[in-house]
C-alpha cells in the first residue's frame, strides 16, 4: 500500500467526481517538514509550536524562536504554514516551568490561558513570527479559545507587534491572517461573534470532542467512549461548516479525525473542503478522496442526518464498502 500512496504522490487531492480538497499536514518538529515534500501535503495546517519548547533546558528567546519559524517557513518552500501558539499545560508539561499540580489539567491553566496570563511569552513567539514571516505569509491561531474576548486579546497582542515591526523599519509579512481554533463548545455558542472576528477557523476535534463528550482523551478506559462519526459530531460538524460558509469564513478540521478514511469521507459528504492531518494519514486520506464521489457520499450524510437511529458509522462503513471507496 505503501508504494501505491507514493505513485499517487504528485497526483492531485481531488474526489472521483473532480471536486478539489485542501489537505495539509500536522506538525510539529523541524523534521516533520521534510513530510510535506513525502506525502505531497498542500501545507501545514497546524504547527505545533511547543514542542520544541519541551525539549529545550529554558524558554526560547526571541532570536533562537526566530531562526526556527524561518527554517520552518524555508521548509515549507512557499507552501502555506499555519502555526499555532503555544499549547503548554494538560498533558504537555514545560520542564522549565513548574505548574501546580491540577486535577483536571485539561481543563486547567493551559495553552492560551497560559499565554494570555503571561504575556510576555506570546509577546516573544508573535514577535519571532512577525520577524521570520518578513516577505512571506504570516498565518497564525490561538489554541483552547473559550470566548471570544480571549481572541480579541490575543489578536491586539498580533496588532501592537506588527505595528511595533512596522515602527522599527522592519520588513513586514505580506500578508497576516489571524485565526482561532474551535476546541472548546462554549465557543460554539457565540460562533457569529467570532466568525465576525476571525479570518479562519480551525476545528481541533481531539479536544472538542474531549470535552464535548466530557470523556477524557487521554483515558483508554472512557476516550472511546465515543464515537467521532455519531449523530451529535455530525450535526456538530455540519452547523459549524454552515455557519462559516454563511460567513465566507475558511474552516479545517485538523484533529485525528481528519485523517482518518472513513472520517474523512464523512467530512467531504458534509460540505468540509480542508483537512490536516498527521503525515501518515495523507495517503489514505488521498486515496480515499479519489475513489468517493462527493455529490453522492454528500447525498447519502445529508440522508443520515435526517434520519436518527443506528450508527453512522456503521452506515458509512458499509457505504464506503458498497461503493469501492
Ligand atoms: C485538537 O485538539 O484537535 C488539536 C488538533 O490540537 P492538539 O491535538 O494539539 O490538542
Ligand atoms: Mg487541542
């Protein structure tokens, strides 16, 4: 199978019936970059910044964070870059940075929470952003976004850099898009107020679904608990993807999910035109979209979702099944 992704490698990301799909990869170390060129990815929709973070003795300044956003961005060879600010906290522990012990670490002091309460650390990333886009695109999104006041902090924080650039004589990104990721639910329901605010939207699903569900990730014993092709992530997925084409707002669903066949699938018969995933999951993924018709699967979820009752997943499978995808 593994030779049948690589001869597919240069073929298009597009479905049987020639409707193109965005399919951009997670990453998160240097060296996941030299994936983009071996799966064909068009980008990465999601680059996890902490990780270099936790394998180093002391928090990065901004020249060495600098240097490190360039080699990414020099990687990536003109394809897009979407990097996420720091997720520290939960089960991503800074060894630098002594957290109090937490009973709910993922529900706890956290990614923007964090950043948001320090902010001379988010201050130094989107500096060593702003620096290394000079010239280049500069996308960039905030994790664990719980209102949208937090986004509004964050981006003002984005703002006063690049004016800060600006004033230094500072060559600028060209241009600078602000994002959000969608992972907790409270943010659903003030989704208009933030679609006004954002230039895309990020749906992280692990999280979302985590809390959704109130079924910890990490936790064999209830993380499968629940299923990400039931009836309430569909519909969840579906009014999400309403609402951001309603706005003209572009939206990718970068969990595990997205990388998955079968969920991928489900996602393109729900009206989703970009994914991200881990780099294993670009060939399947690809191969998948080539052989689904995204009329007919759309046709079918629409079908499922009016009518409640028995799994989806179980229906998709034997759809996927009954018709070679
Ligand atoms: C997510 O929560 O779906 C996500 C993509 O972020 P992470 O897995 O890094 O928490
Ligand atoms: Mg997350």
């Amino acid at each position: 199978r593994r030779a049948a992704y690589l001869a597919e490698r240069d073929l298009p990301f597009v479905t049987g019936d020639g409707e193109p799909v965005t399919v951009m990869m997670n990453a998160g170390l240097l060296m996941d970059m030299a994936h983009l060129e071996g799966t064909g990815a068009m980008g990465v929709g999601l680059y996890r910044t902490e990780l270099p973070f936790m394998t180093r003795p002391s928090l990065p300044d901004v020249p060495t964070q600098t240097l490190l956003y360039q080699k990414i961005l020099e990687q990536a060879g003109g394809k897009p870059v979407v990097f996420r600010t720091l997720d520290v906290g939960s089960d991503k522990i800074l060894p630098y940075w002594s957290n109090d012990a937490e009973d709910n670490p993922a529900m706890g002091w956290r990614s923007i929470r964090i950043t948001l309460d320090r902010p001379a650390v988010l201050r130094s990333q989107v500096r060593a952003l702003v620096r290394a886009s000079a010239g280049h695109d500069l996308r960039v999104m905030f994790p664990m976004v719980a209102d949208v006041d937090e986004f509004d902090a964050a981006r003002r924080l984005v703002d006063a850099e690049l004016s800060r650039a600006a004033g230094r004589g500072q060559s600028l990104p060209e241009t600078v898009c602000v994002g959000t990721m969608l992972e907790v639910p409270a943010l659903l329901f003030q989704f208009d107020e933030v679609l006004r605010r954002v230039d895309f939207v990020s749906l992280g699903s692990n999280d979302l679904l985590q809390f959704l569900f109130a079924a910890d990730r990490g936790n064999p014993r209830v993380s499968g608990r629940y299923d990400t092709l039931s009836m309430p992530v569909l519909r969840l997925l579906r009014r999400v993807l309403e609402q951001c084409q309603a706005a003209e707002t572009p939206v990718t669903v970068c969990g595990e999910m997205a990388g998955r066949p079968l969920e991928a699938m489900a996602l393109v018969g729900l009206g989703y035109r970009a994914l991200s995933m881990s780099a294993p999951g670009v060939g399947p993924v690809k191969q998948m979209l080539r052989s689904m018709d995204s009329q007919a699967v759309g046709a079918y979820v629409r079908r499922l979702l009016e009518t409640p009752g028995g799994s989806p997943r179980t229906a998709l499978r034997a759809y996927a099944r009954d018709h070679g995808i």
